[in-house]
C-alpha cells in the first residue's frame, strides 16, 4: 500500500492535502481524486466554473503521478441519471 497527496488547484488557489490517503492499488488513484474534486465543490460551493480545477495526485516522494480534471455538477449528475 502506498500513500498519495490529493491536491486540488486552479493555478491561483490551492486545496493543500497535507496528510495523504493511502491507495491499495494505482487504479483508484483516480476515483480518489474525483472524490477529492467532489469534496472541493461542495466545501467551495460559491464557485460557479470549475473548468480551470484539476486534482493532482502525488506519491510522498513529490513525484506527480495524476492529474484528474474537475468534473462539472451538471456533468456529474447528468452522467448519474
């Protein structure tokens, strides 16, 4: 098992995970990190375009290993029904 920071940016403002999740396999780095982009949007429920936003994933050594796009609330719940 290894660990992974999510962080959640747009360029200007950043979400900061400083403790990490540990990922059992690499393959739900990336359902993790639209969990992750889910959690921003609803903390930061303000903000209206999302399209700028991406979460990227990091192993503890720094070394960029995701970038996972925010997925729009409209996409996303269109997309569920």
């Amino acid at each position: 098992m290894a660990r992974y920071r999510f962080h959640a940016t747009n360029g200007y403002a950043f979400v900061l995970d400083a403790v990490g999740r540990d990922v059992r396999r690499p393959e739900r780095l990336t359902r993790r990190a639209v969990e992750v982009a889910e959690s921003v949007m609803e903390e930061l429920d303000d903000q209206e375009d999302w399209s700028e936003w991406s979460v990227t994933v990091h192993d503890l050594s720094g070394r960029r290993v995701l970038v996972q796009p925010f997925v729009s609330r409209a996409g996303g719940a269109s997309q569920a029904a």
